[in-house]
C-alpha cells in the first residue's frame, strides 16, 4: 500500500447567512470542485438563545444532484415536496436525491426555536452523472444510533454513513457508490484508510487539525488530495473531527446554476421553466 499525499490545504471562506455563522471550503479560490463533490457549508458551532428564528432555509428547489446534511449538535426538521418530512436529531445524516427535481425546505423545529441550543451542521453537494440527473426524487434520514461506530487505532472511530468499511455497510446506499463518513480521531492517533487511487477523496478538518502523509491540513481546510497512492495516513497530536469520503470522479461538464446543476446551459433553462412551471411540486406547507 502507498499513502496519498496532500496536495494544498484549502481555507474555508467565512460567508454568513442571516445570524448563522458559515464557513465555505468548496467551491473556494483555486478549487471549483473535487468531482463529483461541488460544494460544502459549515454552518456554526453556535448557540441559538431561546426565542430564535432557526434555520433560514426556507423552501427552494433542487435538481440535478444530492445533498448530504450532517447534523453535529442541535436538529433539522426537512420537508419537501417528493413527500418527505424528517425530524434529524444531533449525530444524525440526511441524504437527499434532488434528481429531476423537487422544493424543500430545512428548517428548525419548533421546539428549538422556543428553546435554543447549540447548532453545528454540515451540507455537502454530491453531482449525479447525466445519466442520472433526471432520476426520481428520494430522501434518507438515518439517526445517529442507526450509524455504524467502527474502531480504528487508539480509540478512534469512523460513523459510517454509506459504502462499506471493515465488513459493515453504511445506512445509506447511495446511487453512484460513495463512500462517506465522520472520523473522529483521538489525541496522539495515528490511522491509515483506505482511499482507492482511482477515486477523488473528500476530507475536511471539521474540528481541530491533522497531518496527512506528514503535511499538515488545519482545523477548516479541505484537502485536495494527490492520486498517487490507496491509503490515507492521518496522524493528530490535539484530536479531531473529519468528514472523509471518496468517490468515482464523473468527468462530464458542470453547469451551474443556484440550486440547479447540470451538464449544459440549455438543460439549465429547461429546469428553470420546470421550476417555474410548478412542475417541482407545490412548496405550500413546506414551512414550520
């Protein structure tokens, strides 16, 4: 086995969002995308006081690609208009396929909003290949005693969420095989994952820092990772939180547009009009 070796550690850009703190790693200066993962927000660590207003993602559309939600502290209540409603408490995922297109919306529940609390949650954008694109709309919510706890050295863990790792299977089955995870790592541990050659690892430094084959990634930092070998060396003399996945790089073009993204413009229109159209669906009682 070879270790992968970091290519540059990518500061996450602090961009707020009404009163919620938000740090932005990808897209960022210098890294668009690390395909198929296109975009990731850190939304706190905070704490909400009592009488807040929550979350500020009412209802908005969605097609062309998943997003992933990990709840570390606090809760989400999702709606959309596919038929979904899930409350996901803290240490809770969410994996939702936008596919052809629905509107939801994540808010906080009631009852913290009436109490407050702490909140730390994490979105990432996973891309579908054209093939996929216009696949039918689903929706996961996995709490945290349905995710697999797997030891790694020095009383480390991995939370699998979806792909396989030492013989267990993650809750979710994700529809282009991903492989995600939260890796908590223990002062002093010194681990090596498995992160195939071919594939494109995601791993960003949620809480305190790391060193990846030697070089150092600081706390809110991706790493753009090399594919020059199978494994991952990750070493933390403080400990620390990670979100570490990897996956199939799709190499088709990426168009953009807020929540749509496609692989050319005209595909973007049409979703537009879709959208305008109401064929997304009818986004009345989607708000707490």
């Amino acid at each position: 086995m070879t270790d992968r070796s970091l290519v540059a550690a990518h500061a996450a850009q602090r961009d707020d969002i009404a009163d919620l703190v938000t740090r932005r790693p990808l897209p960022g200066p210098g890294l668009p995308q690390i395909d198929p993962f296109l975009f990731l927000n850190h939304h706190g660590p905070q704490t909400y006081p009592p009488g807040n207003h929550g979350l500020p993602f009412g209802p908005h559309p969605h097609r062309g690609f998943e997003t992933v939600t990990f709840i570390l502290e606090g809760s989400l209540a999702h709606h959309d208009t596919g038929g979904h409603a899930y409350v996901v408490d803290a240490g809770g995922v969410q994996w939702m396929t936008a596919g052809s297109g629905l509107i939801h919306a994540e808010l906080s529940p009631p009852e913290f909003k009436r109490d407050g609390g702490p909140m730390e949650i994490l979105q990432l954008w996973v891309n579908l290949p054209s093939r996929l694109k216009m696949t039918a709309p689903r929706y996961t919510g996995v709490q945290a005693d349905a995710i697999a706890v797997l030891p790694l050295n020095g009383g480390s863990e991995l939370r699998l969420i979806s792909g396989s790792f030492a013989d267990a299977q993650g809750p979710v089955e994700s529809l282009t095989g991903v492989f995600m995870s939260v890796v908590a790592l223990t002062p002093g541990a010194e681990v090596r994952l498995p992160a195939p050659a071919a594939r494109s690892v995601f791993l960003y430094a949620v809480r305190g820092d790391v060193t990846i084959a030697g070089k150092p990634l600081p706390q809110w930092h991706l790493a753009e990772i090399a594919h020059d070998g199978d494994t991952l060396a990750l070493a933390s003399d403080s400990g620390a939180l990670l979100l570490f996945g990897h996956a199939d790089p799709i190499a088709e073009p990426v168009v953009a547009h807020g929540p749509f993204v496609m692989t050319t413009r005209e595909e973007i229109v049409q979703a537009i009009q879709d959208y305008q159209a109401g064929g997304f669906g009818d986004p009345a009682g989607l708000r707490l």
